[in-house]
C-alpha cells in the first residue's frame, strides 16, 4: 500500500518536503523524472531539492515500494516547480529642491506582483496587484534619499533575498535662499551719470547669479 502524496508546487530550486505514507514494504525508492536530488530515496519523508531543468516545469516523483514475497507497490505525485521571481529597483538621478523623478521596478515572474519597498522614514509602502512590469512611481525628497525593496512576489512564489536587486539614490540639491536686487538712489538717475549701483540683497556663497537686462544676458 503506497501513498506518495497529493499533488503540488514548490518555488524554483528550494528543497520541498515529501509526506508519504505505505505499509508491509520491505524496501522502498523514491525516483523522478526531472533531474533534481533526494535527501533520501529510502524514507517516506525526505526532501527533494529540483534541479535547474525542473524549473518552469511539472515533474513526477514515484515512490516504489517492494513488500514480502516479492510484491510490489508504487504511486507518484505531480510537481510543478515555478521558477523564483525577481525585482529590481533603480532610478538614480539629481534633482533641485521640489523636483520629482521616476523611479522603475521591474520584475519578472508570474503576474500579479507585490512589492514592498521603504526610504528607511514613513514606514514601508506595499502595492498589490501589479500587472505589467515595470511599475514606475514618482518621488519628491525634500533631501537625499534613497529607496530599496524589502519584499515581493510573483502570483505563485516570493522573491528569495539573492533575486531582489539595486538601490535607487536620489540627490536633491537645495533651491538658493531667496534674494532681491537693490539699486542706489532708487534706481533713478539723471542722463550722462555714471548709473546706478546694482547688488544682491541675501546672496549665498557658492551662488552664481546672472544679471539680465530687459530679459537678455549682460554678460555680468
């Protein structure tokens, strides 16, 4: 009597526990038809770990089990095996003050995704139920910040630590302090003066400023 257990998945090539059960065997083997390894081929309960050729594939694993005078038993089960999804985050840009940006993640897998990513302030945002890849959002910082994904899955599978990609910085360049242009003497003068003197009111170092007169450069 051989029971090799209902039929499943498992995800990419991580190692998927087998329950089977049987009475009056003597000897037993576990076999497949992938290329994947048993922990055990003469126990019940061992592990099988699929190969690279089983992924993306259904595979059978027969139990046979060998009993007194000889007789013999067997039964199998269907594996399907779903390859692992993947993410991956990039979007690196320099932005001013009060820009945005775009940033992509793209995945691959089985749709619908989830993904949850974080800037490290705000708490984690986890958006379900994506469809096509690559989902993009935009961004705004106030300053430096940079995004990374701490989780995601495909419709079958999550996306193991070793297939979750990249890091999106974004550097923000502060706007200049505002500033106003003064003009001596009110910024009236008499025809055949010298003019007026014109300056910045609360300019920054490491500024640069361009004098336009009526809309074109001075050249100042």
């Amino acid at each position: 009597i051989t029971n090799a257990g209902p039929d499943d998945a498992t995800c990419g090539q991580r190692p998927y526990q087998l329950a089977a059960s049987g009475q009056y065997q003597s000897t037993m083997i576990w076999t497949t038809s992938g290329d994947g390894v048993f922990s055990n081929t003469n126990i019940f309960t061992p592990t099988y770990t699929p190969g690279p050729n089983d992924v993306g594939n259904t595979i059978v694993l027969t139990l046979q089990l060998q009993g007194c005078k000889n007789q013999v038993g067997g039964d199998f089960m269907w594996l399907t095996v779903h390859p692992d999804p993947s993410v991956t985050i990039s979007g690196s840009e320099l932005i001013c003050e009060g820009a945005s940006t775009p940033i992509t993640i793209d995945l691959t897998g089985t749709p619908p995704w989830s993904v949850t990513y974080t800037n490290g302030t705000g708490g984690p945002v986890t958006v379900n139920n994506i469809n096509a890849s690559p989902y993009v959002f935009n961004v705004s910082p106030p300053v430096t910040a940079n995004w990374w994904i701490l989780a995601a899955n495909d419709a079958f599978c999550n996306a193991p630590a070793d297939s979750v990609f990249g890091l999106a910085s974004i550097s923000v360049n502060a706007l200049p302090d505002p500033f106003w242009i003064t003009g001596s003497n009110g910024g009236n003068y008499c025809e055949g003066d010298t003019g007026v003197l014109i300056g910045l009111n609360n300019s920054e170092l490491g500024m640069t400023y361009e004098l336009l007169q009526n809309g074109l450069e001075t050249g100042l």
